[in-house]
C-alpha cells in the first residue's frame, strides 16, 4: 500500500462515485485512511439513497457527501470541486452497443465531461486528478473506446494547463473487472443458473485480463501517492483463456463458438508498441511516461526498467497465466 497518510485530512470526490470502483474506492479510503471528506459525485439520485444506507457508508456519514450532477454540466463541477485536494474521474458511458447507438451522448460525457472535469479541477485548485481508463482505449476498434481514448489524451494535455498551480493530471487503465457488471462472468453465471450445460464463447482463442476491483483501487492509489503528470499506470497481472473460464465455472460444459461480437477484440491490450518508446516496467505496474513534457514538474520516475523498442503488453502476450484450478479459485473472491 501506498503512504498510509497519503489521504488523511483529505477532501476527495469521485465523479461516477456510486458505480462498483468508486464504491469500492469509497470502502477501501474508509479502512485504511482517516479522509477530511469523500464526495460522491452522480447522477443517479437512487443509487445515491441506497449506498447511504450501506455499511460502511452509513456509519461514516460525517465524512461522506453526495452530490447529485452529472460531468456534463461545468458550473455543478466547479461547486462539487470547491476545496477538493484529489478528484477521481471513474464517469464514463461504458455500454459498448449503447455507445454505437447513441454517440452523440458518449461524446457529450465522456469527451465534454472529461474537458469540464480538467477545467474545474484547474479552476478549483485541485491538486490530483487521476482518470481511470480502460483497454479498449488502446488501438480502439469502437466508438465507447474512440472516446476514452480522446479523453485520456485530454487528461495527459491538461498538464500543460497547470502553470503556477500544484496540480497533475494521471491515468489508469485497467481491462474489465472481474465480475463487473456486463462483463462474462456474470452472464455465464445466468446462464448455469438458468440450467443450461453450453456456454456460449466469441472465439476460442480469446484471452482477458484477471484484475480485482480491489486491485484497480490500489492502482488508482498508487498514481495519487507517485504521479508527476501525464503517466499512465497499468497493473501487471495474469491472463486467462475464455473458455478456461467457462470450464472453471462449469466443469465439463460443452462450448459452442459463436464469432465475435461488433467492437469486440480477441485481446485486451493495454501497451502498445508505439507505446513502448516511453514506457518503463517497474515490480508490479508498467508506467507509460508521455511523449512530451508539459510543465517543469514533470519530473518522471525511470527508476524502472526501461522496456525494449517494439514491446507490448497484452493479455494475449502475458506470461503470466492462469491455470482452471486458480481461476476456480479466483472466483470464491468475486
């Protein structure tokens, strides 16, 4: 873990705040760290009412705040912000069809909703902004990962906007969650339920990532405690097949292969080989440093090793893997 100070007495919010990371973020501050004040910044004013009256959220209500709003309005984000030392930006559109249907509203949260977070946050005094991200921002093949990856250049950008200010801007990105929702563990899970012995598989060749929502907490909390401005974090975790995960939750299943789904990607990549001009491998994370430098604080960490020209990192070339019995394991966890 991260500096066990590192929040203490501090004002942090987190735009998208009752979604499943900025719950768990939300959970994991509480128990490690003695915050001035978590705001929950969001739209929804239900999912709201009901985190207040979960634990550990109802037993903190001294330090918790809720603000209804949405990133798509500026002014509410620059009342939210007053006095905030940290901002978490986790609000996005996510819902790949829904993006491709409705692209107008994906660019209005997250491309103008990521400019009025940066905005608000320079114009409030912010001091750390870290923006998560996510793979399909990486060489992005649909319209949800067309916007993440605009915003993630906005985020690394608004460095060059800090002038005199103690503030940067850093990114995370990390592959589906474990579990979240819409993501496959989940759906074959309806599935069994529902009694059927085939699983459904796009592609047989199809690997993911195996990150935690608790793992994804600890990245974020990492770029708070290290971020100089402009890096991008990406954990360093194991790899499984698909269908290795149909036959760990469902031992002897029969499998049917039904081709990829549109916008959909036989791999999750999160360093390209472009990338890797810039990018140094460290213990657990790789840090991809910006390729220019926007303000004198800039100073990058290359304690790391640096990785070689033409390097990329997905969890089609992991070497790490997961075997059926470890993600049988993994799944008691989620």
């Amino acid at each position: 873990m991260a500096d066990q100070k590192l929040l203490d007495g501090k004002t942090i919010l987190i735009t998208g705040g009752t979604g499943s990371f900025g719950r768990c973020f939300t959970k994991y501050v509480l128990e490690h760290y003695s915050p001035k004040k978590i705001i929950i910044y969001s739209r929804d004013e239900f999912k709201q009412f009901l985190m207040q009256s979960e634990s550990p959220f109802k037993e903190n209500t001294a330090v918790m705040r809720y603000f209804i709003g949405d990133v798509r309005d500026k002014e509410r984000l620059e009342r939210a912000l007053e006095g905030v030392d940290y901002c978490i930006h986790a609000a996005a559109l996510k819902q790949v069809p829904a993006c491709e249907y409705n692209p107008a509203e994906a660019i209005k949260t997250n491309i103008h909703g990521a400019m009025n977070v940066i905005d608000a946050c320079l114009d409030q005094g912010v001091h750390k902004v870290v923006a998560l991200s996510t793979d399909k921002a990486v060489n992005p093949v649909n319209l949800y990962g067309g916007t993440k990856l605009v915003s993630d250049k906005l985020f690394i950008a608004a460095n060059a906007y800090a002038g005199s200010k103690d503030i940067n801007f850093s990114i995370v990105r990390y592959g589906n969650v474990a579990g979240s929702r819409g993501s496959v563990i989940p759906f074959f899970r309806s599935l069994i339920e529902q009694g059927e012995t085939t699983l459904p598989i796009t592609d047989y060749r199809m690997t993911r990532f195996w990150i935690s929502l608790e793992q994804g907490v600890e990245l974020v909390i990492k770029a708070l405690a290290e971020a100089k401005g402009g890096e991008t974090f990406i954990s360093k975790i194991p790899s499984f097949y698909v269908k290795d995960l149909a036959e760990a939750l469902l031992p002897g299943c029969k499998t049917v292969e039904t081709g990829i789904r549109p916008g959909e990607k036989l791999h999750e990549i999160m360093v390209t080989t472009e990338d890797s001009m810039t990018t140094y491998e460290y213990e657990k994370n790789f840090i991809v440093y910006p390729q220019i430098t926007f303000n004198v604080r800039q100073v990058p960490d290359l304690s790391g090793t640096k990785v070689p020209d033409g390097f990329s990192y997905s969890s089609g070339n992991n070497t790490q893997w997961l075997s059926v019995e470890e993600i049988r394991e993994l799944l008691k966890t989620v």
